[in-house]
C-alpha cells in the first residue's frame, strides 16, 4: 500500500506541467486505478473549488496523458 508521501509524490509529479514527469507518473499507475486518476484530473479541470493553477495543472496533465 502506498504511502503519503508517494501519493504526495505521484500527484506533484502528475500536477508538474511537465508532460514527461506526467506521463512518467501514469505510466506507474495500475490500468484499473488510471481511470480514477483521469476522472480525477477532469474533476480538478473543471470545478470552480479548485485554484486556477490547480485547474490549469490539471488540464495539462490531461493534455499530457491524451485525455482532453
């Protein structure tokens, strides 16, 4: 099981906007967990209950990953 600190690792890494760190990121992620991690970032890109850094971080990681 993963700890906090490589989950707070994996989300700095996925909310870089550096699309090698991110991919680099998802590609450690498990297929079936991927998803929750993509609805996630859509989540995040899109609610007004997040920073508009963390949108754009978010859309980038989308961008990164091909799921925008």
């Amino acid at each position: 099981m993963p700890t906090i600190d490589d989950l707070d690792t994996f989300w700095a890494e996925i909310l870089s906007s550096d699309p090698a760190r991110i991919r680099r990121a998802a590609e450690a992620v498990p297929p079936k967990e991927r998803e929750s991690v993509i609805t996630h970032l859509r989540s995040m890109a899109t609610r007004d209950d997040w920073t508009a850094m963390q949108r754009a971080n978010a859309w980038a990681a989308l961008v990164a990953l091909g799921e925008a």
